[in-house]
C-alpha cells in the first residue's frame, strides 16, 4: 500500500528522453488544430490523414507505456485490434450512436488492459513482453474462430454513425474533423498525464524501481494504472480507425501490428510526445507511397530496381528498425533536438 508520501518532489527527467516543446504551450495545440483543419484544402486526402492521426495516437498510447515507464509490450496489437472490433460490431449490429461505440471499444481495450496487467505486472524485461505476446496471440485467436468478428475476412461496412445520434457523421469531411478534434484532445491528455506528477512516478520507476520503491510508493500498482491508461487510448485509437476506414480486420489483432507501433515510437523517438506522432507519419507514407517513391528514384537515377521498392516494404521497415536500434536510438525527434542543442551552443 503506498505511504503518505508528497508526489509533488521534482525528478529528474533522464536525459535519454529528451523533452520537446510539443506541450509548453496551448499556443502548440491551436497550431496543430489550425494545420489538421487546413490539410484536406492543401490537397491532403480526408482517410489517409484519418489513418496517420490514429496510427499516431495509438503509437502515443504506446509510448506512455514504453517510453515513459520502460514496460516493452508485444500486447497492444490485442487492445487496439480489440476495440475496433468491439466499436465496429457496436455500430454495425446494434446502431448505437459513434460516442457510445467509441466508449465500447475503450472499455473493451481497458479490460484486456487490465487482465493483461494483473498478469504480467510482476515480471519485467522479456517475460513481461512474452506474457503480453502470448495474451495477444489469444484475443487474435478469438477474433479468428468467433463468428462474430467475421473471421479471416473481417468486419466490413461499418458506418460512422451520428454524433449523439443527431448529427451525421457519414461524410469523409466531417468524421476528419470529428477525428482530428478527438486525437488533440487525447494528446493533451497524455501530456497533461505525463507531466503531472503522476507522469514523474513513471519517470522514476523506469529510471531506477528500487529507488521509487525505497520512497513508498507502490510501484506494481502504478505500472498497472498505466497499463491501463495505455490500453484505453490504444483503444480509442483503434476504435477511430475502424470507423474511419469503415472495415476491421485481423491485421490490427496480429503480433505484426505489436511490432509495427514498437518501430513507430522508436523511430520518432520514445520518452518524448511528439516522437510518436512523427514516427507514425514516416511508416505510413513509406507503406503507401514507397511504391511512388521508388517509381520516382528510378526515374531519377536511371536504376530499374527502384520501380519494385514498393513491393518491399517489409524489407524497408525492418531496415528502419535496426538503423533506429544501430545508429539513433533517440529516434528522429531525439537527434533532431541534440543537434538543435548543439548548433545553439556553437554560436
């Protein structure tokens, strides 16, 4: 049980994670709003956005976990495929409104949250992220074999729903901006939580648990309330995507997807707020415009090979991965800030 303690005690915040200013201001957030509300005027397309803001969130979710309490799932595939199955089947065969099936699918994530944590919460290091893989590969089995979830060819057609069951929310337009309102208002959340002091336990207890023991607090139950916390967000995440896309498949369910938001959060740059966010970014374009890409590095250098990039996405990411792992392992938003730093100094 944890002791009468003041959390309030400033801890250092390791030097591995370096701070960004994406939350020093509401300034950041009105900015990043008025961006998301102006990309399908500059061209961007309404879905792809949708898809990156949910991979993104989910990727933050992630983060929460790993980058800021140092806990490696192999799970979450579980909680975010989870939800959009729960939200989708909602939706679909119960008509509920778009907020209530929203709430299905967190309460759906937060409770395989939960169990998944009473279970692993013990263990650390790799038996903490191989409990999680084998709970996962159980939700994935499940969603495989039980006819509601439509087995290996999914959920398809689901409808967006109304808003409160008034307001249609059908249209690419208006689900973008219903979409891009609801990931600012998650990633204020998670900012708010990782910098209140409740955000500097889980600093303390990746950095060193015995010490964060040593003071009083109850460290299993802390790492427990932020599974769960991760998992919920991670089901909203999952719950937007399959109301954003309209389809729910066992791809979002499968131990790839676990690896997929682990290269996301490492390639942005774990411990950090916007990392995630930019991460997610790079994935998504390479797995839907590598194919571009290529066709136009060919034309560029004269080399045929490029025009088969896109069939090698898997090959490209997995080189990403161990270069992140080799080389930067503060990820892009990391070195982009030691550099920033460092330029500063020279002057």
């Amino acid at each position: 049980m944890m002791t009468e303690i003041s959390i309030q005690t400033p801890i250092k915040q390791s030097s591995g994670t370096p701070s960004t200013p994406f939350n020093k201001t509401p300034l950041v957030w009105l900015l990043l709003l008025i961006v998301l509300s102006l990309a399908p005027s500059l061209g961007a397309y309404p879905v792809f956005v949708m898809k990156v803001l949910c991979l993104a969130l989910f990727a933050s979710a992630f983060n929460l976990l790993l980058g800021y309490t140092g806990l490696l799932s192999f799970g979450h595939a579980a909680l975010f495929g989870g939800a959009g199955y729960a939200a989708g089947y909602a939706i679909k065969q119960w008509h509920v409104s778009t907020e209530l099936s929203l709430l299905l699918g967190m309460t759906t994530a937060a409770l395989l949250g939960l169990v998944m944590g009473l279970l692993a919460i013990r263990r650390q290091g790799i038996y903490f992220a191989m409990i999680t893989l084998a709970l996962a590969q159980m939700v994935f089995f499940l969603c495989l074999q039980v006819p509601q979830t439509g087995g290996e060819d999914g959920l398809q057609g689901i409808p967006r729903g109304a808003l409160f069951g008034v307001f249609d929310l059908s249209s690419d337009g208006r689900f973008y901006y219903f979409v891009v309102v609801i990931f600012i208002a998650a990633m204020a959340l998670i900012a708010r939580i990782v910098n209140s002091p409740f955000g500097q336990i889980l600093r303390a207890i990746k950095e060193n648990e015995s010490r964060a023991i040593s003071l009083g607090y109850s460290t299993e139950n802390v790492k427990l309330l932020a599974f769960i916390l991760s998992a919920t967000l991670a089901g909203l995440a999952g719950s937007l995507k399959a109301l954003s896309l309209g389809f729910e498949t066992l791809t979002d369910v499968h131990w790839s997807m676990s690896g997929a938001v682990i290269l996301m959060t490492l390639l942005g740059g774990m411990g950090t707020l916007s990392g995630p966010v930019v991460g997610a970014l790079v994935i998504v374009i390479l797995e839907n415009k590598l194919g571009e890409i290529g066709a136009a590095l060919a034309r560029w250098t004269g080399i045929e090979w490029f025009v088969s990039l896109g069939e090698s996405v898997t090959i490209v990411t997995g080189l990403i991965f161990i270069l992140c792992v080799l080389t930067f392992r503060n990820g892009i938003v990391g070195v982009t800030a030691q550099l920033t730093r460092k330029s500063m100094r020279a002057r």
